[in-house]
C-alpha cells in the first residue's frame, strides 16, 4: 500500500512528507517490556517500497516543492 510519513518542527508545524508507494512492512520489533516501570515501549518497523515521493514545507508553512525518485 501507500505510507506517508511526515517530520514535525519542534511546534509540531509539518516540515516535510515522505509518501511511501507500495510499501510492505518487511520486519517489526517490540522493546523489552517491563511491567514494573511506567516508560515507554520502542517499537521498530522496517518497511520495502518500490518508490517515494517527497514534499516540503519552507518556514512560512507553504509547500516548496516536490521529489520523486524510483
């Protein structure tokens, strides 16, 4: 399917959209669970995609443009 991961600046403002075609989720890992503490669990996930596109977003908040690549 299609993935779309995107980067937030420290005020939570969108930066940047990586869109993921045809990804598949290829391995997925928990952390070490301990129930004796309260912190949180690392999750790890590795994804395959034959392709990506990329657009960004300057300080003004507006679309700058975009990458394709294969």
């Amino acid at each position: 399917g299609t993935v779309t991961c995107t980067q937030l600046d420290g005020d939570g403002n969108d930066i940047e959209a990586w869109t993921l075609h045809n990804a598949l989720i290829t391995e997925f890992k928990f952390g070490d669970l301990e129930y004796g503490a309260d912190d949180l669990t690392e999750l790890s996930l590795t994804l395959k995609y034959d392709w990506a596109t990329m657009v960004g977003v300057d300080t003004a908040n507006t679309y700058f443009g975009a990458i394709t690549g294969e």
